[in-house]
C-alpha cells in the first residue's frame, strides 16, 4: 500500500477531528455524487479530512473524483488498496491507524451518498462533545435546495426524545450498514472488515464487533447532520447480493453465526440488538422469495439444504421474545411465522381463524388460518351440523424450495351457523387477524405502533372547501356520479360487460371473446374498451365494429359504473381498479381474468395481489398447478375454472382452413430477458443497450439464424426462416445484423395466430406462446442455451410446475448443434414430431376445439349461481415448482 498526499494534507489531528473515507472502486469509481457533496461542504470545517481509497485498477476512472476533492476545502489523502470495497476499507483503518494523532472519528458513506451543505460541520460539532461509541447521522431527503433533513423519517432511533441511544436498553437495529455511523478511531484499534463477508452483512458483523470492544454501547443521534443515498436501490443492486452461492453459506456461517456465538459470549444469548441486527439481514433472504421480480435464492444456487441448515442454527441462537417482536412493517406474516414457527418444525395453528371474505351473490365466506408441521385435523360444524367446505385448499409457503407453513382456505355457506373445529377443539373466528403482540414494548416500538395516528380532524379550512369546488375535476366526478345513477343511464349499460385486453392495444383474448359476444350472444351487453387513436381502435373501426369504448372518457365512465363484469386478459390496475374511475365512485362489478396465455412458471407472487371473481385456465395441469391442494397460489374453484383461451378458437379455425401449401415456414420466435431492458426515461421508454450485439442472448440466435445447416433445411423442404422476436426485443433488431433470406416479423406487423399456422417448426427458448402451436399440433424445438441464468433470476420467471424436459412438447437443447439437429429430425418427420411430444400435445388440454369462448361465457354466468346445499368443489393435487435446472 502507498500514501500520496495532497496540499492540503493535514499533518496532525486533534481529539475530535472527523475523517471521511471515500471509496473509489470498479464501476463506481467514477460517480461523483459523493465528492461533489463533500467539495460543497460549508461551515466550520476544521478538524475534517478526507481518505479518498483507490483500487487496483480503478486509477483512471477515479482522476477526475480526485481532481475535485484536491481542489474542496477538505484535507484530502489517497490511499492505493487492492481491489474490493472492503479492502479498500481496511486500507484506510491501516492508514489511520499509522498516523500520529490523536483519538478522532471515522465515517464509511457510499459513493451514492450526498451530505447536506453543513452535515459534516454538524457531526463534527457533535462528536467533539459526544462521550457515546458512535455516532449516527440523520437520513434526510433531496429538496431543490439541496439534502435536507427529512421530519418524515423521524423512525427507528431517531424517534426517540433523546440524543443517546443505549443499545442496551432500547435496542434498535441501527446499523444495516455504516454509511451513516461515525466510528472512534481508538476503538477500532486493530479491528478490520472480514472480507469473506463481501456477499454481505460485512458492515453488520463489523458493528457488532466495534460496539462490543466500547466501553458502553451508546450511541449520539446527529440530527443537526443530514445524509441521503442519492439513487434507489434497484432489483440489480438486490440481484448482486445474491449472485453468487457465498452469500447463502459463508455470510450465514461467517457473518450471522460467527456474530451471535461472538456477541453471547459466557452469557448464552447475544443481546436483543445484536439478534435484532442479524434477523433484519436474515430477512432479506426470505424477501427474495417474496418479491414480484425473482432475486437469487439458496435453491437456484444449488446449496438450498446448507442454507437451511444454517438458518435453523440461527433460529436456534434467537430468543423466542425477540421473535416474537419481529415487526410487521418489516416482517411479512409468513415471514415472521417461517421464522418462529417454520423453522423450529413447531406444530402449531393461526388463532383466530380469519373471517376474509364474503361472496354475497354466492352466500360464500372465505376463512383462513395459517399452520406449521403436520395439519391440524380439521372439522366445520355449519349448523350444528359437521359439513364440508364448498371450495377448499391449502397453500404452501416456501422458502428457497422448502414448505415451511401452510394456509387454510376455505369458502363455506354464509347462511349457516359457523363454527371451526381444530384437534378436536373449537376455535375463536374473528373478522381480523390476532394483533400484534410482544413480550417487551421497548420506547422505539411504542412509538412506531402509533406512528401515523392523528386526532380526528374537527374543522375543515374554508380554502380547502373552496378549492375543492373551484376545481372542475371534483364537478365532472360528481356529474358523471350522478349521470351514472339516472334511470336512462341504468337503462342503456346496466349489466354491461366491459371487455378491455391492454389500454392501447387489443388482438388478444377479450377482442376474441367480445366478437364472439357480438355473433352469438346479441342479448349480453359487450362494449371493448381501447384507448382512442391506437392503431387497434382505428383497425376495429375500419372493420365497423361497433360498442367501441374510448377509454378514460364519460361514457366509459358510465359504462363501467352500471357494468356487471369486467373481462380482461390482464390483471393490472388499469383494469381492476382504474385511476380514471376512483373519483367517480366504487364499481361492482365481477372481475374475469382471461390470461393472456398459459401459466407455465410460477405467477403467485405477482397474481396472490389480486383478487378475481373468475380466473380462467387452459391445461389440465396449469389448472392443477393454481386451484390445486399444495399450490402456492391462494385462489380456490370457487375462481378457478378450466375452459381454454377465447382466442384459440379462431386459431383452430384458421388451422382446419389452411391449405397444404400454408405451412411453409421456419419460425424462431423467442422471449425475452429482463436484463436487456435499458433504463427507462422519462417519456416511458427505454434507452437501448449499446452492447446488446455482443450479449449470449443475441449471439445465440444470430447464430442460429446464420447457420448455413438451417438454411440448407429450409431450401430442402422448401420453406423460408422467419424471425418474430418480443416486442422488447424488436428495437433491437438493426443491431442484430441478421441474413437478408430471413423474414422478419413483427407483433404489431403481422397477425400471429395467422404465422402460427403458417409455421412447420417452432423454435422457442420459453415462450408461452408454444402452447397455441401446440394447441394446432405444430412440433416446438426449445432452444435454452441460457436457462441456468433465466431460472437463475436473471429474468422475470421462477421455475412453475411445468418441465421442459418432461412435458414439453418438443426436444430441448442448449446448444446450437443440438438445435439445428433437432430441427432436422422433425423435418425428417414429415414436420410432425415424435410420437411422445405428439402424444403430450393431446394429452395438455382437454378440448382442442372453436368452443372455448362458449365455455368462457358459461363459466362467466355462473360466477353469481349459488351451489346447492352439499356441493363440495374438489381440484387434482398441484404438483411441486420444479427445481431450478443445474448449469
């Protein structure tokens, strides 16, 4: 390591004196958020430095960030590390540690960080009276001023009266990382970050280990101070953590392990901050698991048994009242119980049962309770009478490929007596779920338990009634309430069914459905909602559709407030709970979820947020996979019904029509990644990927497509190779540079029900869409030359139910021999495939036939018919999510 120092360099330091440690590494090296922050300082700044820490490699990026600190008004020293965050850190302990001076403070920001004009100047300030071990600096927020202080984020230690903070008897987890905690530099002394924690909680173990070797364990709050991470923390950023298997082994057994058995001592527990600190960080690997966009867990990494392993031992180290006060802001239900319960292998069931729902056109109630270990046996006295549920199932939550609790759903007569029977016991039932209860009520958490109440407000302001009725807005709401509630309006659209596939485009299963309503079905009501001026509105003019609903205006808004269903092959809020419709009132109407296609991965964390009236599906298997018992998706038959997509009846149609000449194409039609979408601007679309040539998704299938192998099987069977790629991925297209023989198509270009038919072959990576060339017999080549990173949490899918291997319908390969190969055997075949994949295709559906809208629209009139007595709805067993391929 070598020291250059600037001119400005401080010599000495005084008790008190602050350092700033920079870190300048890799592909952050360059950012200059915090630098410039630090340049901006005003104030008393003396007794203040900067260490700017420089890795291996990062030296030219870095120029320019150093070139602004050596001209601020801050003493700054650089210091040369090897590469690594933490390296760099410890570089800079090993550099203080070698100065002669006396005891001072450290500070760890990110580069990410910015400081408020005079922070630095305020926790100087603080720390030169302060007696704690550390120092913690107010977050704060970005205002056109500047960083200032946030009053919102007056949480956590900050709600406190007090400045100091002793962890001993309030505990708080205050340090997920160090970016805003000032150190003394005469207790860290010898202590350096382990650097076998880079996966994490690094700054945590590090913490701990500072806070024990204090003499106390107290800690100044700087609220004159203000500091805030400039950027949000992205799904990338929550990605890298988990990247690589380290994370899952090394941090649980090195960091959270290592810093329990550390922080107990002879005592036999750590102290409630430290388990505080550890189960915070543990719960991100659960959140992982719970978030909509798939981030790396122990399963896809292949070390899911270790990883359990090592958290029941955590678990274990954990006192049971610390458990019991994981907060619900922080913790998820099934988080807290997976932790409490799940992983201990409790046997124990949710007390209160929950009174969820009610179906009142139905005479339904749903009721729910969560359990752990084996099922409690279970009776439902309806009437004093011992009666089973109308509809039923449980649900399995898991976590990294293990079942660690289970819910209970079950939707009984709402007009019966009802009483829940556990073991042999009756149960309370209960409209909400039991509060939250803890052991200890420390100060922090009294506060947070009424953070946000208000008193009832008494008077409202004269200028709010005025601008309230001087906004048009708040009228042209009430008019259309009120237009909506009339006799001619109920008269002309009550009972409506409002059809709606995106705002701004259709073609997909509602406009199939909706003109199917208007051939066969002229006593329902059917509008088709579309934004107005979209290339699809002005296509279904031209065809003299009638019905058209523009979307957003009145009579939309009148339609949709006298609708009795809503029918989409969406579920986004634009659909269910449109912005446009809430100043005018609450619709009831039924929601049908259509799908857009086949659910073949697993949708429940995204799909588990909504709530249908009817949630349609097309295979035996996907039926299973949702309504099932042991699914993890919440919904039950009284949703769910299996009919097929509305549009596969113009499919088979076009099929049965073609003539032998139609079938003449090659069709390579891929999905997406997640990872080739450019950041989004401001206008709503995307920054293209200068490299997205050079990426394995693109090289894969220009190879492909470039292959003399594959056009010589076109030019002997006398078929063209078409390339329909994700609309995601069509702006992309000039980059990929592809043979001028090629046929390029497009969604929005080209009919795709219409391609299908004309295809021989399908090569896909995992394109739903495979399912309609199934549904018309077309053999499917699955060409995953990347699936150990798309299941691995590269893009947006978790391995479902359904194996490519075992019940796809077609080969699947992972190189490009393998592809054109495969490609050649199912032209050697006549273009039909094997017997097996063949065999799979019938055995996928249970009609492939034109009458699925016509099962659609009797699935939809029954959603209001009430079961007669006795009735008991049941649905085959869900199979397992597949575990994740192996690279």
């Amino acid at each position: 390591m070598t020291m250059q120092t600037s001119s400005v360099d401080s010599t000495g330091a005084a008790a008190g004196d602050l350092v700033v440690v920079i870190v300048l590494d890799g592909g952050t090296a360059g950012d200059a958020r915090l630098a410039r922050s630090l340049v901006g300082q005003t104030g008393s700044l003396e007794g203040i430095s900067v260490v700017a820490v420089v890795t291996e490699g990062s030296a030219d990026a870095s120029a320019p960030v150093l070139e602004m600190l050596r001209g601020g008004p801050l003493p700054c020293v650089v210091v040369e590390a090897s590469a690594g965050p933490l390296a760099a850190r410890n570089a800079a302990l090993d550099a203080l540690a070698e100065r002669e001076a006396a005891a001072g403070w450290v500070i760890f920001p990110d580069c990410q960080d910015e400081f408020a004009p005079e922070a630095l100047a305020a926790l100087r300030s603080a720390v030169s009276r302060s007696t704690a071990a550390a120092a913690l600096v107010r977050p704060g927020k970005v205002h056109a001023s500047g960083v200032v202080g946030d009053p919102s984020r007056e949480i956590g230690p900050f709600a406190a009266q007090s400045d100091l903070v002793d962890l001993e008897v309030r505990a708080e987890p205050v340090a997920s990382s160090l970016r805003r905690v000032a150190l003394r530099t005469d207790v860290t002394g010898e202590l350096r970050f382990d650097e076998r924690l880079a996966a994490g909680f690094a700054d945590q173990a590090f913490f701990v280990r500072y806070m024990l070797a204090a003499r106390d364990r107290t800690i100044t709050l700087v609220r004159g101070a203000a500091q805030v991470r400039s950027s949000r923390v992205t799904v990338p950023d929550l990605r890298a953590r988990f990247a690589q298997p380290a994370a899952f082994t090394t941090v649980l057994r090195e960091g959270h392990l290592a810093t329990l058995a550390a922080a107990a001592g002879t005592s036999g527990a750590a102290p409630v901050w430290v388990q505080q600190l550890v189960l915070h960080d543990l719960s991100l690997y659960l959140v992982s698991d719970e978030s909509l966009s798939p981030n790396m867990n122990a399963e896809m990494h292949h070390v899911a048994d270790e990883f359990h392993g090592l958290v029941e031992q955590i678990v274990a180290a954990t006192d049971d009242h610390v458990l019991d006060s994981l907060e619900p802001k922080t913790f998820t239900l099934d988080r807290r119980i997976a932790l409490r319960r799940g992983y201990r292998g409790e046997r124990w069931s949710e007390s209160p049962v929950v009174l969820e729902a009610i179906d009142r056109r139905r005479h339904l109630v749903r009721l729910a309770y969560r359990y752990t270990g084996e099922a409690p046996v279970e009776e439902l006295l309806l009437d004093g009478v011992v009666g089973m549920p109308v509809h039923a199932k449980t649900r399995v939550v898991v976590y990294a490929g293990r079942v660690l609790l289970r819910e209970r759903i079950v939707w009984v007569s709402s007009e019966s007596a009802i009483v829940v029977r556990l073991d042999g016991r009756d149960v309370p039932v209960s409209r909400a779920r039991a509060p939250f209860t803890r052991t200890v009520w420390e100060p922090a958490a009294t506060q947070r338990a009424f953070a946000g109440s208000r008193q009832p407000r008494r008077d409202v302001a004269v200028g709010d009634v005025l601008r309230r009725l001087l906004t048009p807005g708040w009228w042209g709401a009430r008019l259309v309430r009120t237009l909506a509630r009339t006799g001619p309006a109920r008269r002309r659209y009550g009972g409506s069914w409002v059809l709606i596939d995106r705002v701004d485009a259709a073609h997909d299963n509602a406009e199939h459905l909706f003109k199917h309503l208007l051939r066969e079905r002229p006593d329902v009501r059917a509008w088709f909602a579309l934004e107005r001026g979209s290339a699809d509105w002005k296509r279904l003019k031209s065809e003299g559709t009638k019905s058209l609903l523009a979307y957003g205006s009145v009579r939309w808004k009148l339609v949709c407030m006298n609708a009795s269903h809503v029918v989409s092959s969406q579920a986004g809020p634009y659909v269910y709970n449109p912005a446009a419709l809430r100043p005018v009132g609450t619709p009831s109407w039924r929601f049908v979820f259509l799908q857009h296609g086949v659910i073949a991965t697993d949708l429940s964390r995204w799909l588990n947020r909504r709530a249908f009236d009817l949630f349609l599906t097309s295979t035996y298997d996907e039926f299973a996979s949702i309504a099932g018992e042991g699914s993890m998706y919440r919904f039950t038959t009284r949703e769910i019904a299996l009919t097929g997509l509305p549009r596969h009846d113009r499919l088979f149609r076009l099929d049965r029509e073609a003539t032998p000449g139609t079938r003449r194409r090659i069709l390579v039609l891929p999905t997406w990644r997640e990872y080739l979408l450019g950041r989004l601007r401001p206008d709503g679309t995307r920054e293209l990927l200068d490299d997205f040539a050079t990426t394995r998704y693109a090289t894969a299938w220009h190879e492909l497509l470039a292959d003399p192998r594959l056009r010589e099987l076109a030019r002997q069977h006398d078929a063209s190779i078409a390339f329909m790629p994700h609309p995601n991925i069509q702006p992309y297209l000039d980059q990929l540079d592809l043979p001028a023989d090629v046929e390029v198509l497009t969604y929005g270009g080209n009919d795709i029900q219409e391609v299908l038919v004309s295809a021989q072959v399908v090569v896909t990576d995992l394109s739903s869409i495979v399912f309609d060339a199934a549904y018309i017999g077309r053999p499917v080549v699955y060409y995953q030359f990347d699936r150990d990173e798309v299941f691995g949490g590269s893009h947006t899918v978790r391995q479902g139910y359904f194996s490519y291997t075992d019940d796809g319908f077609g080969p699947v390969v992972t190189t490009l021999d393998a592809a054109i190969e495969s490609v050649a055997e199912i032209a050697a075949s006549g273009f039909v495939g094997s017997e097996e994949h063949r065999a799979r295709m019938e055995a996928a559906f249970p009609a492939r036939d034109e009458h699925s809208c016509e099962r659609v629209i009797l699935a939809i009139e029954r959603i209001d018919v009430v079961e007669p007595p006795g009735t008991h709805v049941t649905a085959p067993d869900a199979r397992p999510n597949r575990p994740t391929p192996v690279a």
